[in-house]
C-alpha cells in the first residue's frame, strides 16, 4: 500500500500536471506553476474524494504544502477512526 | 487502493501511447482509467491528455455555456472527462457570478459571441429568490408571494429574450426547497409555506419550459433529494469557495449534465441488447432448467423482474430491444416464452441471437438487421469476459458494466444517459411493434417475381404535408438521427426547422408512410431552398425502415412538382458523402438529374424542370396537405 504522502503526491501531480517525482513535501505554490486558487479547489476536493474526509476550513488554508496537505490527511484518518 | 498500482501503470501506458501516436487506443484506456477511479484527480490528468491528442481523435465538438450562481468549475473539470467517454468535445464556457440576467438580455455579451450549442441555468433559490432563502420568516405572506412571482416573471422574460437572441437548448436548474425550513414542522402545513412557495415556482418553470422550444428542466429538487439534501451540500464549501455541493456529488452533478448533454448531441443507443443467463434471470437456463433461473415477484427474482422494468420504460421511449446469448434456443425461447415470472417476452425484442457465435459477430449481425450502426448499441451483459470481448473487437459499441449485485442492475441501466431523450414522439412508443411489422414484410418480399409486384401488393399510403407544430419535434429528430439514406446529413434543432418554416423561400415537407402490414409514421423529411429561378434540395433524407420502397421517388417527384409551380426553372440537389450514407449516393443518378461538379467533399446534381420525366410511382397513393405556402 502507497503511503498517505505518495497517494497525495499522485493527486497533486493529475491534478498541477507535473510528473510526481518532481514533487516533494515542500512543494508549494511558489514552486508548483499551476497551484492557483481554482487548482487549490481542485487538489481539495479530490483529497477528500479519494481518502472519504472532510477539510475544514483552517486546513483549506494552511495546506501550502504537499507534505502539509498529506500531514492534514494523515490527521483527518486518524480522527475519523476513533 | 489496492487498485494503486494498476491506474499509476495505466496512467504511464497512457503516455506511452500518446508519445508513441497511437491516439485511439490511448483514448480507450482513458476510458478504462475513467471507469476504474472517475474523480477531480483523474479528470485533471484526461484533461491535459485530450488536449494533446483532439485533434487525432473523432469528437463530437459541443459548446456549452452555464450561467451561474456558484462555483461550477469543478463540476465541469468532471463534465468534460465524462463527455470524452461518450465521445463528446466539450468546450465549455462559463459565466460570471450572478450575471445570467444581463448576460441574456445584452445581445452582444459573451454568451452570445460564444454561440453555444447548449445553456446550462444553474441558479439556487438562496441568489434566485434570496427572500425565500435565509430571510424568509421575516416575510408577510403577501410578500412571500410576491417574491415568488417576481422569480417566475424574471425567468419568463429572460427565456423569451434568449429565444430571440439564440436557439440554443436551455436547460435550467430547478429550485431546490431548504432542508431546514424557517418555520420547521410548521411549513409543510400551508402550500404558501417556503417549501410550497418554492415548489409553486418550480411547476411555474415547467409550464414557462413548456410554452418554448428547446427549453428544458432539469428537476434539482429531485437530484438532491434522491442524494440527501444532507449530503449533498457542504456549507464550508460554500462559504469558503461559493461551491455548495460536496465533493462526493460533483460527479453525481456532473451525470445530470450529461443526460442532456448526449441526447443533444445525438449520441445516443437506438438499440439495447442483452444477455439472458445472470442478466435478464439468475442462473443458467441450460442447466438449471426453466424452473431453477430466478425471476419473478418476491427476493432474488424480484431484482431481475426490476431490470425487466427498467427494459420495457427504455422501449417505451424508443430504444429497441434485442437478445445476444450463448444459449441452446429452445432451451431459451422456452422460458422467454412460458417462464411465468417474465415481464419481458419475446415480442418486446427486435432481434434475436441466441447461438453459440462470439457476441462481437452476433452484433454486427444485430445492428444490420435493424438498420443502424454498431456504434447505436448498448450491450448488457453480466460476464466481464464478454463485455471486455466486445469492447475490444467493437470499440464503438456502448458497452454498460453491470455492478455485481443484482440488485444494481435496473439503476444502472436507468442511470447512462445513452437511453435519454428530450422529447418522445409517436413513431418512438411504437418503434418494437413496428420491427416486429418489418420482418413479415422482409419475409413476403421474399415470395415475389418482380419488384413491382411487391410493391402493389405493399398498397403503400404516403401523406405529405408542410412541416407543422406537429411534426416539428420528429422532423428535427429525424435530422439529427438519420445517417444512412441522408443525402446532406445536415442536422437541425426544432428551434431551426421552426425559423426556416417561418421563411417564404424555404419549403419543409414531411412525408408519413403507412401500408398492409402497418404505420411507419413520419418517416421522410425534406427541405427545398428557392434561389430565383432555381430550387436547391438542402435536405433529403428517409428512414432507413422504408428505403427501396419508392417512397423516396415519390417525395423528390413531390419537391419538383411544387418547385415548378412556384415557377423555378431547375431543381438542384447535393451529394455530400459521410461514412454511413452510401445507401443515399447514386439517388439524384437515378432520377434523371445531371451531374454538374464533384469533388473530394461531394457532388452537385441538376434537373431541368421543364422536361422532368420524374413521377410519384403509379403503386404508392399519394395525399398531399398543402400547408399554404408550399
């Protein structure tokens, strides 16, 4: 099984169009070209398709990273399975 | 996300093929990766690969444009991967936030500069009538009312100047009521309560819908509730990025779209074909005999009993119904025949194929038996093998994966937009009879000497009249649905057809066709353009149950007599060849008309109308209701 970091790193490279090796936990909108706001909505939404959570608003937007937005995930699971 | 590994090697063989110039077998594993994990991730990947490879790639093109109340565009990120699958090219265009009113009213905003073929009105009540919303127990009953008018008439004027400005299809959102109404029990107690107020608007908007051409409802009230209103809002979406729908039903809105969407474009089934062991019953005929399968009213029976019912609505729109089974026949016809559970008989089936043929060749056989192509067929069936044969060998065919359980199958045959249609007409309810018609006559045509003989003993009525607000809805489908004996394939919406008849220089004809064994119905439609001296035939075209009956002749003799009349010297008529209107080429050749110029794109073709040797045939009886001008 892909861990939470890779499967998010595999959304984020459909959804920015960059191959997923070129993408790291500081990969950030300073770094990705594509990250706008719409491409936020987008990374979003198929995070919490693919994984069966929901963001709150503070995570939407705190997540400027990939590693943060996989941490935020990570967070999400956990307490959903309590 | 055991799945992980395959969709990431699907993904990389997808660039492969693409790098590799291989474009429709890397269109079809988008296809599979799509089916396998649909959702924004994916549709963000197809996306960027069916910008590098359109151009490789036979698309249906179509531009939609949706005016809105709120963020759509993750909906239409889905919508676009969704109508890739279906073969469609989305273009899509979308406008501002709230500014659907002006946008229609100004003649020369972006909608209209945009020329859509289709206009999506998505509107909620909280921004169509916001009074109704959130501010509704503060409202007098007058006021209520009020508000709920003023939202009818706004939306009736906005139609009527649309209308003027386009013959676009309009498709407009329903409202749905609030889940948590202001005044709690108490409001479903009064019609004028907010749910009732909210509901009198929507049957306000059906009727609005119904007084237009090409205006359509797409009843959102029952979308969500057969989601769960619950679920299917997200307030932080909402407040966040003005996105009231959750993530988990972006796509489920997106579905909704494409029911409009692929009959509009005419990518629809003409035909259904199914299996019989595990797909019409449970287990197999051939070895658990007429009284071991399982069909009939009461649990496992009942679910096969629901997918028979889902069949017969799909017959009463239209869609024919065909067998493909690998099966001894007898053992078949038998429970198709007595099997008392059966809602389904073999009357309500067009074709049969119940053999031991690979199913890929058994459709071929099916699609020329009832005169349409491969690529109108939808295939059900319950084996992933068979499915997966078909797909391979007749990528063309629509091929439905039925769910595991049983239970899922009439919903998911009731879900493919591919059986939608936006209006039904007569000929449509009773297309199966009419097959059923067919076969005596193929059968009799068999036992005569000569071809004349046939066609007396036929005694063939045909009634032709100028196109009305009767035959509109059938003569604009029979545009957009006939391919083969079509001698321009020129398509048109109703609202076309509907400004041309309003022309003196144009002239719509229909023709009806009826004989010993049974109506056809509407089953011809022409269209002459005058052009001084001369008569141009814009369209030609008949369905492909009557060709080879002289019918045809008789309507060209119909078009030349009255162009003559009207006092135009030549009739001219154009070939243009597409890959399914071979049948069609040589018609102008034998009629007496002239070749004129041709090339790679088609043929011009004139008759002199002053020694026209062109005639009805002695054998049809001809009644022609002149409609006034023509």
């Amino acid at each position: 099984m892909n861990s939470t970091f890779q499967q998010v790193q595999a959304i984020a490279s459909d959804i920015f169009g960059v191959p997923a090796g070129t993408i790291t936990a500081d990969s950030s909108p300073e770094t990705i070209e594509n990250w706008d706001s719409m491409q936020h909505l987008n990374l979003v939404l198929a995070i919490e398709e693919r994984f069966g959570v929901q963001l709150a608003p503070e995570d939407i937007e705190q997540m400027n990273t990939i590693g943060a937005a996989a941490a935020l995930v990570e967070r999400r699971l956990h307490s959903s399975a309590r | 996300m055991a799945a992980g590994h395959d969709v990431i090697n699907l993904r990389e063989e997808i660039d492969r093929l693409i790098a590799e110039g291989v474009a429709e077998k890397a269109r079809s594993r988008m296809t599979e990766l799509w089916r396998r994990e649909p959702g924004s991730a994916t549709a963000s990947f197809i996306a960027s690969r069916i910008d590098q490879i359109r151009d490789q790639l036979a698309l249906v093109k179509f531009k939609l444009a949706i005016l809105r109340s709120f963020t759509v565009e993750p909906i239409v990120l889905l919508l676009r991967t969704e109508a890739f699958v279906y073969g469609i090219d989305l273009e899509v265009h979308v406008g501002e936030f709230n500014t659907y009113v002006q946008d229609i009213i100004d003649a020369n905003s972006f909608l209209y500069r945009f020329a859509p073929t289709a206009v999506v009105l998505a509107v909620r009540v909280e921004e169509a009538a916001p009074d109704l919303a959130s501010g509704f127990a503060d409202l007098a009953p007058d006021a209520a009312r009020q508000a709920a008018e003023r939202v009818v008439r706004t939306f009736e004027q906005s139609v009527s100047v649309f209308r003027q400005h386009s013959q676009a299809a309009l498709i407009v959102h329903s409202l749905a009521p609030p889940s948590d109404p202001s005044l709690g029990v108490l409001d479903g107690q009064s019609e004028v309560g907010q749910s009732g107020l909210i509901r009198k608007i929507n049957a306000e908007l059906r009727r609005v819908a119904e007084s237009f051409r090409g205006v359509y409802i797409l009843d959102y009230e029952s979308l969500v509730a057969r989601h769960g209103s619950q679920r299917w809002h997200d307030e932080r979406k909402w407040l966040m990025a003005r996105l009231p729908i959750s993530a988990d039903h972006l796509l489920p809105m997106a579905r909704e779209w494409m029911r409009f969407l692929v009959p509009l474009t005419g990518r629809t089934a003409k035909a259904m074909v199914v299996d019989l062991d595990n797909t019409l019953w449970g287990g197999v005929i051939g070895e658990d005999g007429a009284t071991g399968i399982k069909i009939g009213p009461e649990y496992p029976g009942a679910a096969y009993q629901a997918l028979h019912r889902a069949l017969l609505d799909l017959s009463c729109r239209g869609v024919l119904l065909a067998i493909c089974s690998k099966n001894n026949l007898d053992d078949a016809m038998e429970a198709l025949e007595k099997h008392p559970g059966m809602l389904l008989r073999p009357k309500h089936f067009a074709a049969l194929r119940i053999n031991w043929t690979d199913k890929a060749q058994n459709l071929r056989e099916i699609a020329q038996e009832l005169n349409i192509g491969v690529e109108s067929l939808a295939f059900l069936d319950d084996n992933p093998f068979e499915r997966e044969q078909v797909r391979s060998v007749l990528p063309e065919v629509i091929v439905i994966d039925l769910p595991k359980n049983p239970l899922e199958y009439a919903a998911a045959v009731r879900d493919c937009p591919v059986f939608e249609r936006l209006t039904l007409s007569a000929e449509d309810q009773q297309r199966t009879a009419m097959y059923a018609e067919q076969r005596q006559r193929t059968h009799v045509e068999q036992t005569f000497q000569s071809k004349e003989d046939f066609f007396r003993f036929l005694e063939q009525e045909a009634e032709l009249e100028a196109v009305s607000d009767l035959t509109l809805a059938r003569v604009a489908q029979l545009t957009q649905k006939t391919n083969q004996f079509n001698l321009t394939t020129r398509r048109y919406t109703e609202q076309q057809i509907a400004e041309m008849a309003k022309r003196p220089d144009w002239h719509i004809f229909s023709i009806r066709v009826k004989d010993r064994f049974g109506d056809h119905g509407l089953v011809g439609v022409a269209i002459a353009h005058d052009l001084g001296e001369q008569c141009e035939v814009d369209t030609f075209l008949l369905s492909c149950r009557v060709i080879g009956r002289t019918v045809e002749t008789a309507l060209l003799a119909h078009i030349a007599r009255s162009a003559a009349e009207r006092g135009c010297k030549r009739l001219v008529g154009r070939f243009l060849p597409t890959r399914k209107n071979a049948p069609a080429r040589d018609f102008y050749e034998q009629h007496g008309f002239q070749r004129q110029e041709g090339n790679g794109t088609g043929s011009l073709w004139a008759l002199d109308l002053n020694n026209s040797p062109l005639r009805s045939p002695e054998w049809i009886k001809l009644k022609v209701h002149d409609g006034g001008k023509n």
